[in-house]
C-alpha cells in the first residue's frame, strides 16, 4: 500500500489524473471502476479537461459504478446512475452505455447483482479503481461487518452513512434510503490498480485503521491491505493519525518519477 499526502485535493485530483491517463495510452480499452461522493470530484474534473483538451480520450474505455440505492425513482438526482452521468460520464466521450451499474429498482435483486458481476468480469476486469471511503470505513457501501469475501449484493445502511449522506437529501435523514446494492469487497480486491482518496480531518480514524490498522470486518476498507497494488491520496488533514506520516512523505518525495502510482 502507498501512501501519498498531498496539498490538497487539486493536486490530489492531478495525480489520479496521471495514473489514469498513462492507463489509457497503455489500454485504450481499460475499464474504470467510479466511485460517486465528494472525494472522486477533483479526479473527475481534472478528468473532463484533460479530455476537452484532446489529451485523453474514453471512447474505447468502459465503467463500472461500485454501488446504488434501492429504491429510488429512475429520475431521482441521488440515484447513483445519474450523479456518475452529472459529475463525470456526460463531460467526458465515453461511447453511449460504456458506464454501467448496479440496477436499484430490480424486481430481482439477486439476479441484479449476479449479472453486475458477470458484466464486470465479462469486460475483462476492472484496471483500475477510483474508491472514498466512509467514516465508518467501508468502501463502496461495504458497512462495517462486511464479509471480506463478499460479491455485489443488497446491504442495509449504517445509521451513520445515512446521516452522513443526508446532505445531498436536503439533510432529510428519512429521504436517504435504507438500502443499497454494492460491489462486494472481494469485487473490489479483482480490480487490478486502486486508487483510494480521502480528504478532510472526518476520514482520519477511518484512514488510520486503513493504512496502519488490523485487518478487520469491522473497518472493510483494511481489507486493501492484501491487495497488491493500492494508492492511497491523502491531504494533511486526513493523514494526521498516521504514524508513520513522516516516512510516507520520504518515501513518496524520493521516489523515482517513472514508476508513477
Ligand atoms: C458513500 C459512497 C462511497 C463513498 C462514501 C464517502 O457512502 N457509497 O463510495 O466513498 O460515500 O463519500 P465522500 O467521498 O462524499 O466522503
């Protein structure tokens, strides 16, 4: 795992940007995992004009969302399907249906999440992951408890993810809904490169557990710790409990600028 702190989520958001663009001169075709809430913004904006500037280009690319809220009506703006098309599909060229996600309103939620699954894998995999994590530490809507092994698959909200997120309800805590699909954590361990980004002193203690605590249901984002390949985007305010901020700093300034993120 590597930790980077940054000034701030502009830089935050030019870095990811980087990764993202050398994946896609590698792999026109690569397939992107978006997360939706607050933390992605940057990356998305950094994103939409790097490709207004002709710099990058999707139109071979594919996305994957991580998660939905059940139940939501097909034109709500909280669904997560058009918050991805707000923020960051609609401002870039992505070929018509390249973005897929998990399906809210299905009648057959099982079968929903079954086929989310098989069109992730039926893509070849995901390359690269954009992940926030919560205060709690789930990612995606992994809530505390979550099987570290789990597949995409119905979850109830914590209390706490629903006051959280009750800011785009108009801070009507009853209008935020009680359930949701979500990548499974095992899902998210597939993706080949994640980038997780956490700004902002509310993410410090989950940031904590993440990157130097036991891996536990309890904390799901501490899974990242078996993963291979995970780059984690910090600004100051998110990495005040580390321990080992120092030597991330180092680490980070001394590092040979070919290998990238
Ligand atoms: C929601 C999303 C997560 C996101 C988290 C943090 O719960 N399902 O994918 O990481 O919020 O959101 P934010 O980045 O706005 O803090």
């Amino acid at each position: 795992m590597e930790v980077v702190i940054l000034s701030g989520a502009e830089e935050i958001g030019a870095v990811a940007a980087d990764a993202i663009a050398d994946l896609l001169h590698r792999k026109p075709a690569a397939v992107l995992g978006l997360a939706t809430g607050s933390s992605p913004l940057a990356i998305y904006d950094e994103l939409a004009a790097r490709c207004e500037a002709g710099a990058i280009s999707f139109r071979q690319a594919r996305g994957f969302t991580l998660d939905e809220y059940v139940g939501l009506p097909a034109d709500h703006p909280q669904r997560y399907r058009t918050v991805i098309e707000d923020v960051f599909v609609s401002r870039v060229d992505f070929a018509p249906g390249a973005v897929e996600g998990p399906d809210g309103l299905a009648s057959d939620i099982p079968a929903a999440c079954a086929a989310f699954e098989s069109a992730i894998q039926a893509a070849g995999g995901v390359d690269l992951q954009i992940l926030g994590i919560g205060t709690d530490g789930h990612i995606a809507f992994n809530e505390p408890g979550s099987s570290l092994a789990s597949r995409t698959r119905i979850k109830t909200l914590t209390r706490q993810t629903r006051i959280d997120n009750a800011r785009f309800f108009d801070d009507d805590l009853d209008a935020v809904p009680t359930h949701c699909l979500t990548q499974g954590l095992a899902t998210i361990m597939a993706a080949r490169h994640v980038i997780l980004v956490a700004t902002g002193r509310g993410k410090a203690e989950a940031v904590h557990h993440l990157v130097e605590g036991a891996v536990s249901a309890l904390w799901p984002a501490t899974i990242l710790q078996h993963h291979p390949h995970v780059t984690v985007l910090l600004d100051d305010a998110a990495a005040r409990r580390l321990q080992l901020v120092d030597y991330y700093r180092e680490t980070y300034l001394s590092k040979p600028k070919w290998q990238g993120i």
